[in-house]
C-alpha cells in the first residue's frame, strides 16, 4: 500500500514539475535541535505538573534527547540552558552527547529568575547588577567554547511595568554596551542570536520588544550577530513570514524558536495551532535558497532551527517527537511548492493564480514521501507509535517524580 501510494505521489509531483529525488535530499538534510529544558518539568506561572520519569539531570536529559533523534533521525544537537543544564565539568557533558550520537547546540544564559534581576538585568540601573549580568553572559560563552557550541541565544526579560519607572533611552544604551562587551569575547565562528519579546515579564515594556530592535542591535554589534525568532513572541495578527522574509534579506535571521501560540507566548507544540503560518514561514525560506545573491543563500543555509516549547501537561518525549513531526510535514509541503509557477504569477499579477500555486502545496499529502525517507534513513515510519511500543518509557520510571525543572 505504501508502495503505490509514493509511486502516485511521485508521479503527481513530477506532473506538477517538482524534482522528487532533490525534495528528498533536502528533507534528510534538514535537522532541528531540541531544548534540554523542554525534556524537564515545566510549566506556566500557576503550576508545574511533576511528572514520573522526567530527567534528573544535564546528562539524563540528553538520554531523552538521544531517544527522540533515534527514532527521527533529524535532531542531532541538543540546546543547553545555564544555569539549569550547569554541571563541573563540560567537556565530560560534552563527551556524554557525543556517545549519545549528539552535540551540544546553542547554550542559553538566564537573566530572569535571580532576585537582583528584579528590575533588570543588563538594563538595570544599577552598575553592579549590570556587572553580574555580563559576567553570567561572558560565563555562557566560554561553556560555549568548552561543548564546542557555536551558538550563544540571548533572551532579555528586562523591561518595566509601569510609566515613569525607568528611562527608556539610558536602559537601551546599557542593553547596547553589555552586549558589545561579550560580542568582543565571542570566538569568531560563534554567533549571538537575539531573541525579542513583546509582553512578559514585563507588562509596561520591553527592552527589546520585536524584531525591529533586535534587529537594531545586531546590526550595531557586528556580523556575529543576528535575530532570533521564536514563533509565538509577536502581537496577534503579526505576518510572522513576512518578518522572516526581510531578515533573511538582510542577512541577519539566524535562528528560530519553534512553538505554537493561541494568544500570546503560549509554548504550545508547533504547528498545533496555525500549521499554515509554519508552512509559509518556510515558504519564504525556501524561495530565498534559490535566490541570485549568495550572501541571502549562504544566510539560509545558516539557519538553526530550534524547538523551545513548555510541556505542561503532556508527556516530555513524545511531545517533542510529535513537534519534530510537525515541523517536517510543513518543511516537507513547502518544498512542494513550484516557485516558478509562483513566480509567473507574481509577473503577471495573476493573484488568483499566486495564491493557488502556493495553497495547492500546503493542501498536498506528504504521508507517503516522510514515510519513504524514513524507510531509506532506517528509521520507523512512524515515531510516535514506535516511542508508544518501545521500553525506553518504562525503562525512565525508575527515576522516579520530582526531576531537573526550571
């Protein structure tokens, strides 16, 4: 059954002009990294729901992590968080992925659950809080150095919730000079990956609050420097594809945190909610790797792609492989799309013919192509049932409730 369906499929997309055989190569290149933290208790401002079996430690979360790139074969590196993944000794927690099948991906400091960081962090007014942000940052990039990440992924929480509470302007200019400090110290093939926020903590403003002035500032810091998007930061109604599109123009997307939101950062699993903007967030990327200047392809290829999402109520392992899932089926339809045929219609102002060229690929079953790719790769067609019939479940009970947490 399998069979005939990928040879109809195969035979509609070569109808249709689409390179089959370059679809599937993308699609077992691609990878995503998934969060350390996303494997641990976690949860809302309200309740964390312990669960039996959640990791108790940096090195029982990469086992989990291990278990998911095992049964899809696409997550090979694991994002860090310090100081919940801290450990003594780095190059052992680097050793332990390494036999795992893994690395460690981007590390990420913490500048929002220490009290002096109450009213901010590298914003703060006072110069000794400042101090103690920078140094914790500084502290990131070399664990960074001694994983062999590439990758340091900023998130400010600093903003104020009330009118007249802090200068704006002053706050920005020590936003600006922190970050530069540990710019300088960064290794040359390491990259800062700046993320926004609009609300939350902070509820008044942000120090950094969209794209715009993420944007801002990488522009300010240098070339090592870009944004980071994470898919459920934005104001509702925002095109998040369009926001994408531009930075990779600019050559400063670096990066995506990938969730699902209903109403604002809800952390829900990708493409539970709007499968239809991951599609066309990948629609755009995908149209900017065919582009004429290199320096927008080679931006592209650089991409981290990067699940951050907190798992509530659902369990951690299969939460995550069902995210990975979506995240390849929306991959997989957008390369689907037959961007001269989009592109003809776009000259001729064809808008009918534009829009169907791109929503006939989203409505396509991709079933039968992950499927193969899984049968060529040597992994189960279907993870989620695999994990549901594997011991691994069983096998974590042992450590009992009451694991690593935020």
């Amino acid at each position: 059954m399998t069979d005939r369906a990928y040879a109809l499929f195969e035979e509609q997309q070569r109808a249709r002009g689409i390179d089959v055989e370059l679809v599937k190569q993308r699609l077992k290149s691609f990878t995503i990294e998934t969060p350390s933290w996303g494997y641990g208790d976690s949860g809302t401002r309200f309740k964390t729901f312990q669960k039996v079996g959640v990791p108790r430690n940096p090195f029982e979360k990469l086992e989990d992590a291990a278990e998911v790139h095992r049964l899809t074969g696409v997550c090979p590196s694991v994002a860090i968080h310090i100081p919940w993944d801290k450990v003594d000794d780095y190059e052992q927690l680097k050793r332990h992925a390494e036999q795992l099948g893994l690395r460690i991906g981007a590390v990420n400091p913490n500048l929002f659950q220490e009290d002096e960081y109450m009213l901010g962090s590298v914003c703060n007014a006072d110069p000794a809080i400042r101090r103690k942000a920078v140094d914790h940052l500084l502290e990131c990039v070399t664990i960074a150095r001694q994983t062999g990440s590439r990758e340091l992924s900023l998130w400010i929480a600093d903003g104020t919730n009330y009118p007249g509470q802090a200068d704006f302007r002053k706050r920005k200019g020590w936003l600006l000079e922190s970050l530069a400090e540990v710019y300088r110290a960064m290794p040359a093939e390491m990259r800062m990956l700046i993320e926004y926020k609009f609300f939350e903590p902070a509820f008044y403003h942000t120090d950094l609050a969209d794209w715009g002035m993420a944007f801002n500032l990488a522009q300010k810091l240098g070339p090592q420097a870009q944004v980071l998007v994470d898919t459920g930061h934005h104001p509702p109604g925002t095109n998040v594809e369009h926001l994408v599109a531009y930075l990779i123009d600019e050559q400063k997307l670096g990066g995506f945190h990938f969730n699902s939101r209903k109403y604002a950062d809800d952390d829900l699993i990708v493409g539970a909610i709007n499968p239809y903007e991951l599609f066309l967030i990948f629609f755009q990327i995908i149209s900017a790797s065919a582009d004429q200047n290199p320096q927008v392809r080679t931006t592209v290829e650089k991409i981290a792609y990067m699940i951050d999402q907190s798992h509530n109520i659902e369990p951690k392992i299969p939460a995550m492989i069902r995210s990975v899932l979506n995240i390849q089926t929306q991959y997989a339809k957008a390369l689907l799309i037959n961007l001269e045929e989009v592109r003809a219609a776009q000259d001729a102002q064809d808008v009918l013919a534009a829009e169907d060229a791109v929503r006939k690929a989203f409505e396509m079953d991709v079933g039968p192509l992950l499927t193969v790719i899984r049968e060529e790769m040597g992994l189960p067609h279907d993870p989620m049932k695999a994990f549901a019939e594997s011991a691994y479940a069983s096998k974590i009970l042992a450590r009992g409730k009451g694991g690593a947490s935020w």
